[in-house]
C-alpha cells in the first residue's frame, strides 16, 4: 500500500461526504476522434508523469461541484486549481465536439452551457484570469410541462450523457479555450444552493473566419443573485433564464443532440517538445491532440519523446486504461454521493 495514495484517496473519500454529487468529462469526440480527458481517478497522483491532454488538469479527485461563493475566484474558470492542459485538439469552425460525461445524476437538473475564450499565444501559457469567454450554446428549460422539468443536462443524460457542442462558423481561427460547463440547480431555491461544473479543453480553431466576439472574464460570468442560478426547480415554470453574458450573435441556435462513433484514439504528444518537435507535431495535428510549447522546464525535463513517436499514436488504441493502474481505485461512487444530494432537495 502506497502511504501517499491511502492518504489522497481517504481525502478524496472524506471531501466526498461534504460535498455532493458529481461528475466530470472522461473524454470528446471530434470527428470520430478519441481524445481523453483529465482522468481524476489518476493523474492528480501523477505529478509531472500525468499524460498531455487537451483537457485542463485539477485537483479536484472528489469531482465536486463549485458553488456561488467561488463566482469571484480563479477557481470558477476551468474548476477547482485548474491549470491548463498542455496539449490541444484541432477541430475546424462549424464542426461539433463530443463531450462524454460519467453518469450525470438524475436529481441534477439544470443547463448545460458551452463558452469560448481566444487563447494568445496560446492555451497553456495564458493568464487563464484574463481569458474572456464568449457563449456559444446554452440550453436551459426544455420542457416546463412536469415538475420538476426537464433541463439541458436531462438531454444530456439521454445522449448516453454526452452533449454535441458546434464550434461557429465565423470564428477567427486560432487556439481557444472551451469552458463546458452543467449547473446543477436541485439545491437552488436559495442563494448559494447552485452547483457548477465547469471542464475546460483546450482547442486549435482552423478555418477562414474572422469574428473574434467580445466576452466576460471567468470570474464575472455570474453573480450569486442571478436569476438562473437563485431558481426554484420544484414549482411550475415556463421559461429559465440561462446566467452568463448572452449568447454569441454567431452561434448555432440549436444543435440536435447525437453521440459521435468513435473510429480512432487521438492521444497527447510530450509535453516540453522543442519548438521543432512542437512544429513538426503541429503538422499532424487533425487527428492528434498536440502539445504546446511551454516554458516550463520542470515539465519538459520528464517528457523526452520525439514527435516522430507522437505522430505514431495518432490512432493507436487509447492510453487511458493503463493509467489507472499507478491509481488508487476511482475515488467516491456516485451512488452514495447521490444519497448526499437528495437529502439537500
Ligand atoms: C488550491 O490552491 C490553494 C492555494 O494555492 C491551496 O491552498 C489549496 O490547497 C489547493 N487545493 C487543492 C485541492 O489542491
Ligand atoms: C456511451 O458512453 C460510453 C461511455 O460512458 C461509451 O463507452 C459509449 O461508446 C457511448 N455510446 C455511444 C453510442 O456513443
């Protein structure tokens, strides 16, 4: 028995019976592509070792929700500490992402929300508190006519809980961040009851777009007393106003909810590649998730490989199983966490 694991694992488990109940992103999908998420049950143990993956890294093992009172915290951004992943998916402007979630929680009712913020120079080297985020999808009350109703991550959960998001059109190309994003509104009857659950990924937008929208920084996307977040779910209503800044005049204004096949594995390249290495992945990068060139050192003193081995994995089966093994068991079952969360309706 690993002493350092037992010790991140009863953490996990004792943080597990304060907070309720949960979910993260395990992957996306573009384009029959397979890019793994940040795997909670694993790569917070791993330090340095952990994989490159698009999606931002968090010591979040508990898969806990943020609350109303970390609106105004960095913490708000991509999640609880979130850093940002080092490696990035290409994905053209107009195409749609895949996002697969654990099992959602029925009991957690509420909207499912998708924004964009341009990363310069890029993703992993940005001060993510000045990131500004414009909303390209919102999906709240889809059907009043029960009680409670049925909500975006209802939807959600019917699509084999994942949600489609579709990148505009219009956009400029360049890197960005993708803050997706359920709130969780069965304890919002009163303020500071909301949950967040934000997952952030980074991108690289190709296309011949040349909007580049205005947006919010992360810590002002929402108030405690906004409307959509101080909700009563339990009554009868006819409409919810989804919270955030409006929704990008460029948007999809309805996207039909599918899963996407998955036909290949895209995984992450080294971390701290050379710029040549950085450049040469670069070149490969529709199907693969590719590293960005960061100045961190620590990282790239672990990270060797050669881009000519990242080019090879661009489809070869995925890596994320094998992780598990230098993990301790995945942390809280949703089931009990679910207990927790019913007895705060
Ligand atoms: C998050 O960061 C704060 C400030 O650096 C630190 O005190 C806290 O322990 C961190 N939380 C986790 C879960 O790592
Ligand atoms: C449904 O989600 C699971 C992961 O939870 C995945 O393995 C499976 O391929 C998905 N099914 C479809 C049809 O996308």
């Amino acid at each position: 028995m690993r002493n350092i694991q037992s010790a991140s694992l009863l953490t996990a488990l004792l943080s597990a019976t304060k907070v309720a109940a949960h979910g993260h992103v395990t992957n996306i999908v573009v384009n029959g592509v397979y890019y793994e998420g940040w795997d909670i049950g694993s790569f917070p143990y791993m330090g340095d070792n952990a994989p490159t993956v698009a999606a931002w890294g968090t010591p979040n093992t508990g898969n806990g929700p943020l609350a109303p009172e970390d609106y105004s915290s960095p913490d708000i951004i991509c999640h609880q500490n979130a850093t940002a992943g080092n490696g990035y998916v290409e994905v053209a402007a107009g195409d749609s992402i895949n996002i697969q979630w654990t099992e959602w929680p029925e009991s957690h009712h509420g909207p499912v929300i998708d924004y964009l913020a341009r990363c310069e120079p890029n993703c992993a080297s940005v001060d993510k508190t000045e990131l500004e985020f414009f909303k390209i999808d919102g999906v709240g009350l889809v059907d009043g006519s029960d009680v409670p109703g049925t909500y975006g991550d209802d939807q959600l959960i019917a699509n084999n809980n994942s949600w489609l998001v579709q990148i505009p059109e219009g956009i400029a190309p360049g890197y960005y961040a993708l803050r997706h994003e359920l709130i969780a509104l069965h304890s919002a009857g009163e303020e500071g009851g909301a949950q967040n659950y934000p997952q952030c990924f980074n991108l690289k937008v190709t296309g011949s777009g040349t909007d580049k929208p205005a947006g919010v920084v992360g810590t002002e996307l929402y108030k405690s007393t906004d409307d959509g977040i101080i909700f009563n779910i339990y009554q009868e209503v006819s409409s919810y106003p989804v919270p955030g800044p409006t929704l990008y005049s460029g948007a999809a204004t309805s996207v039909k909810q599918a899963t996407s096949a998955i036909t290949s594995t895209g995984s992450a390249s080294a971390v701290g590649a050379t710029s040549a290495a950085a450049t040469s992945a670069a070149a490969s990068a529709s199907t693969t998730a590719v590293s960005v060139p960061t100045s961190s050192a620590a990282k790239s003193s672990s990270f060797a490989t050669s881009a000519a081995a990242t080019e090879s994995v661009a489809v070869t089966t995925t890596a994320a199983p094998s992780n598990k093994a230098a993990a301790p068991t995945q942390a809280p079952e949703t089931s009990d966490d679910d207990e927790v969360c019913e007895d705060e309706e």
